[in-house]
C-alpha cells in the first residue's frame, strides 16, 4: 500500500510547466488580472486547480511567475536595450522595442505591465503594487545607464539621468496604451520616432537616428 502510494506522489506531471506558464502569461497579457478567474486560467492552460496549486501556488504567485515570464521573453529588449552603446541608442531600442512588442502578430496588444496595472478594486491590488515595482525597478535600470552614459561623456555633464529616463519610459508605456486602443504598429512607430526626434535637443541632438540595427 505505501509503494503504491510513492508512486502516485512520484508520478511526473501530465503538463509541460513552460508551456501553462505561456499561456498564463497570454491570459494575464489579453484579460488582465481582475477580469481573470481560476477557472479561466486552468482551461486555458489545460490543468486543473489542484494542479496549478501544487505548480504554482495561487493566483498572485502564478501572476508573478507569468511577469517574471513576460520581462524574460517579450519584454526582454528592455534589458538588451541597456547594453547599447550610446545613451540614445538605449534610448531607441526601448522605444522601438515596445512597438514592437506591443503589435506582435496573433498577441495581445499593449504591454502586459501596462494592461494589468490598470486595476481599480482592491481584488487587483496585488497585481497593481507588483506591477509599479516592476516599472519603478525598470526605470531605475535606465537612470542607472544613463547616468553611466554621464560619467563616461556619451551624455553631457549637464544632462539628468532621472529625467532622461522618466521621458524614456513614459514614452514607452504611452505607445503600449495606444496600442491597446487600437493604432497600428506604422503609427506607433511614427510616435517612437517623433520622440527620438526630441532626445536632447540643445546642441547634442544630432542627425544620427539611434535606431539599432534590425530594430526598424
């Protein structure tokens, strides 16, 4: 009895873990954290609740796994953008990478960080307190990097590396909330480079667009 007993406990599980965690993450990215029950999620990922709970443990530990997912995969060119050369060119990629992800084709539109940090009741509040450490841990890498950029003289000694990194960033999340409201990845570039079009503009501007190669 107590053999067979170790061998249901030792039984490997029926699912692949990374392939319930995308589709997690997928949910959570379309539906947000509010609009999303138990039951949607476990249909969505093809599990069953005592499952997701032995897997992931609840709801909040599943949504911080699925955006510790979202920032290692979509969401990655945030951190890639941090090993260009050049202030602006950092300044680019983040810009251009969130137009890209946030109009991949057959995903959902907008920025995962963005949609769900949008709660309004307290049942969205773990998500939401999550998702402004997210962004603020975000926008304190990029103050880090330009700041890096002053010391080195890429960036003059005069420019402020929290204000450069606040525009940055809010650029980025405002080409995520028109994404999600319907503008196209055309149009959502144009943003992105009407922004860059602004990047330091006393005297240190430039020609040169930023943009990194294969971002366009």
């Amino acid at each position: 009895m107590a053999g067979s007993r170790n061998a249901v406990m030792g039984r490997p599980r029926e699912f692949d873990i990374d392939e319930a965690l995308e589709r997690a993450m997928q949910v959570f990215w379309e539906r947000g954290y509010e609009g999303v029950s138990l039951t949607d999620l476990t249909k969505a990922m093809g599990i069953t609740k005592p499952s997701l709970y032995a897997a992931f443990g609840d709801k909040r530990e599943l949504f911080r796994k699925a955006l510790e997912r979202y920032t290692e995969g979509p969401a990655d060119y945030g951190t890639r953008a941090l090993e260009e050369p050049t202030a602006r060119g950092v300044a680019a990629a983040i810009l251009h990478g969130a137009v890209r992800t946030t109009t991949r084709p057959g995903g959902p539109a907008g920025c995962m960080g963005v949609q769900v940090a949008l709660a309004s009741s307290e049942a969205g509040r773990p998500a939401h307190d999550m998702l402004v450490e997210w962004r603020n841990a975000s926008a304190l890498r990029v103050e880090e990097r330009f700041q890096r950029a002053v010391d080195e003289g890429d960036l003059p000694r005069d420019a402020d590396p929290r204000r450069l990194a606040r525009y940055v960033m809010t650029a980025a999340f405002g080409i995520a909330v028109q994404a999600a409201s319907g503008l196209g990845r055309d149009e959502l570039q144009d943003i992105a480079d009407m922004a860059m079009e602004c990047w330091l503009p006393n005297g240190v501007r430039g020609t040169h667009t930023g943009v990194p190669a294969g971002t366009a």
